[in-house]
C-alpha cells in the first residue's frame, strides 16, 4: 500500500477543507442569491400567467353566455326578416336581372371599343415600325452601292433587328 492516494495526509485534508469552504462561501454568494431571485420571479411569472388565464377563462364563459343569448335573439329576428325578405326578393330579382343585363351588355360594349381601339393603335405602331425600317434600309442601300452578297447581309441584319424589336 504505497499508493499516496490512498494515505490519509493531514496538509492535504486541511487544503481540500479550506478550498471546499472558500468554494461553498464563493457560490453562496455570487451564484446562490441570483439563482433564488430568478427562480423567484419565474415562480411569480408563472403564478401571474395562471392568474390570467383563469380570468381569461371566466371572461370567455361570461363572452359565451353572452353570445348564446344575441345567436337566440338574432335567429329570432332572421326569421322575420326571412319571411318579408321572401316576398320582397322574389320582386327585386327581375328588376336586378334586367338592370344586370343592361349593365353587361354596356359592359361589353365597351370592352369591344376597347379591344378595336388596342388592335388598330397596335396595327398603327407596326405600320410605324416597319415605314421606319424600311427607311433605314433603303437610306443603307442608297449610302453603299454593295454586291449581291452585301445586300443580302444587311437585309438579314435588318430583319434580325425588327424581329428583337418585336420581341421587346
């Protein structure tokens, strides 16, 4: 038994004491008060949350109760207004479905000016475009007396030009 683990040494027994003691004293003061003051105001969170949620609980039931009695007071009402409204419905739907067919059909109407008035301002822009292009072709052709080869380049330049215009 030389192990000096096992051997009770006084020095080394007084050492762990006193360490365990500054250590005890140390955690009683900075870690111990914080650690009661926080589990403190958790308790006092969670006993305040229970308090309203109980009081939200009785505002629901007395919210329900209060419900329940306009629902009973509002089916009465629905009834009566159901049973005049039936009479009066039946009068105001043919008078609804003329002043909606006269409505459609001014709608349309107008929807058909519309389209016409799109399709020929969106034809007038194509003729613009195209007066322009050929322009620009012809004001080429007339700068550059070119080959054959030439002018079928700039033609396909041209044409590959109008057709990225088109596609913006």
């Amino acid at each position: 038994m030389n192990n000096p683990l096992v051997q009770p040494d006084p020095g080394l027994f007084l050492w762990t004491i006193v360490t365990f003691l500054v250590l005890l004293w140390l955690l009683a003061k900075f870690a111990w008060k914080p650690l009661l003051a926080m589990l403190a105001k958790r308790e006092e969170t969670i006993r305040k949350s229970l308090e309203d949620a109980e009081k939200a609980r009785l505002d629901l039931e007395s919210i329900m109760e209060k419900s329940d009695q306009i629902l009973t007071q509002a089916r009465d009402e629905a009834q009566t207004i159901v049973s005049n409204g039936k009479t009066n419905a039946d009068k105001m739907k043919d008078e609804i479905l003329k002043n909606t067919k006269i409505k459609s059909d001014s709608i349309l109407e107008d929807a058909k000016k519309q389209i016409n008035s799109e399709k020929e301002r969106a034809i007038s822009d194509i003729k613009t475009e195209v007066v322009s292009l050929s322009i620009e072709i012809a004001s080429k052709l007339i700068k550059k007396n070119l080959s054959e080869t030439d002018h079928q380049a700039i033609i396909d330049d041209s044409l590959k030009e109008m057709h990225v215009k088109n596609e913006a």
